[in-house]
C-alpha cells in the first residue's frame, strides 16, 4: 500500500518568501530580513523543529496514553546549535522534553527512549531515503 504524502512548495518571486500546500492546509515559508527575506513565515529550519518537536511530544502522548499514564501537557523545545570546530561548522538538534505532571524515574527512562522512535526524529538521524529528480 503507498502511504505517499506531499507538501507542494511554490517559491515566488518575491525574494524568499514560499508558498506550500499539505492536504488542506497552506502554509508560508521565508527568511528574516537580515538574510534576505520579509520574515513572512518561519524558516525551513524553525519548521524542521517544529515537526521533531511536534511528532516527539504526539509519539510521547499516544504511549503514555497505551500506558494509561497521566503525564499532562508536554513540552518539547528543540534548539538548532552549533559551533566551530577544527573540521568546521558543527551542528546538531538537542531537545527538552517536560511534562506538567510528575512522572516516575521508571517512566522518564521509558519516555526518553520513546522519544527517539518519532518517525519524524528517525528521518533526521537519517533513516529515510531522499530521492531527487528534476523535471
């Protein structure tokens, strides 16, 4: 069965500023002004952490609810960071996850592996294949 899922990406004319269609929604895509942009939208890379951030905390949910844990709202922050190395420009994600409830020792150890099974956070690390064409 072909899962297939799309987001159509239009990059307009207008300096950075694109335009994307997911099912039924629309969303905007841009840069800040100091890069070139008009700060229309957020930027590839703040999506990119929004969608870790927000499959992270709904894989979080949907297992505490299989467990039949109260955890309350869950927070996740992720940062983009980076520094110079010898080899360059290093970067990498680091999440911060949070719960309003108070959870186990037991159970942080089970969420925070959890965590790392998101089908989002799994394409990152760089277990989905990208296949390119032009046409």
């Amino acid at each position: 069965m072909d899962k297939t899922k799309k987001a159509a990406v239009v990059l307009s004319n207008k300096n950075y500023l694109a335009e994307v269609k997911t099912r039924n929604h629309y969303l905007t895509i841009d840069e800040p002004v100091a890069s070139g942009g008009d700060d229309n939208g957020p930027t590839p890379v703040e999506y990119l952490l929004t969608a870790i951030g927000g499959c992270v905390s709904i894989t979080l949910r949907m297992y505490a609810e299989r467990k039949g844990w109260d955890v309350g709202k869950i927070t996740v922050n992720v940062y983009q960071k980076e520094k110079q190395t010898s080899e360059g420009i290093k970067k990498w994600l680091e999440e911060e996850i949070s719960f309003e409830k108070e959870i186990t020792e037991d159970q942080r150890k089970r969420l925070q592996i959890i965590a790392g099974k998101c089908p989002v956070a799994k394409m990152v690390k760089g277990e989905t294949e990208i296949k390119s064409s032009i046409q």
